[in-house]
C-alpha cells in the first residue's frame, strides 16, 4: 500500500509540472518536454516573440508553432480599485481591460463595473 500512496503522488506532481500546451495535438512530445525543462512562468510565453520561443527551446523552426499556440490561450488581466467609504464599507471599482479577449474574438471594449 506504501508503494500506491508513493506513485499517487509522484503522478500528481507531476500534472501539476506540466505545460498547458499538452492540450494541442500538433506539438511533438520533445518541443513540450524541452518547455517543461524550462520552467518559466506560463505569462512570460506571451512576451516572447516566435524566434525567442525557438531560441528557448533550442529548436528555431518550432517557434513560430509554439507562439501560435501559445496565442490561443484567453489571457485575463484584472485591475481593482478599492476606496474606504465608511470604517466598514469599501467601494470596489474592477476594471476588466481590453486585452483580455478571446483570440479569434472581435476586438472589445473595457468593460468597466462599479458597486
């Protein structure tokens, strides 16, 4: 039984390990364990350009697949502004940014919302 509660966890962390990118079929298996490797956060693979991706992974000609892929994925950045109204009650303000649309969705405007 020791040896089952071993390999459970084993397992585990290693899910956690991997890329979102094992999500595409059309990446071979040494282009993403190359990227696991690396270990890089996964909001840095947006700022990277598709030669960068392909200098990162030692394999140039796989760059511009990597960062297409990697630009398919919705990104979410989320602003808040929160203001004391009363010792107990806040206003929070949150502010959802253009940047955060689909990728092959129509540009959209900022959604702004206040309670």
């Amino acid at each position: 039984m020791r040896k089952d509660i071993g390999g459970l966890c084993l397992t585990a962390a290693s899910v956690v390990l991997q890329t979102p990118l094992r999500q595409f079929k059309g990446i071979p298996i040494e282009v993403l364990t190359r990227i696991e490797k690396k270990e890089l956060a996964w909001e840095r693979y947006y700022d990277l350009s598709a030669q960068e991706l392909g200098e990162l992974i030692r394999l140039p000609k796989m760059g511009k697949l990597v960062h297409r892929f990697v630009h398919q994925f919705p990104r979410l950045e989320l602003a808040a502004h929160v203001q004391p109204i009363t010792r107990s009650v806040l206003k929070a303000c949150h502010l959802l940014p253009a940047c955060c649309v689909l990728p092959s969705a129509a540009l959209l405007h900022p959604f702004i919302c206040c309670c």
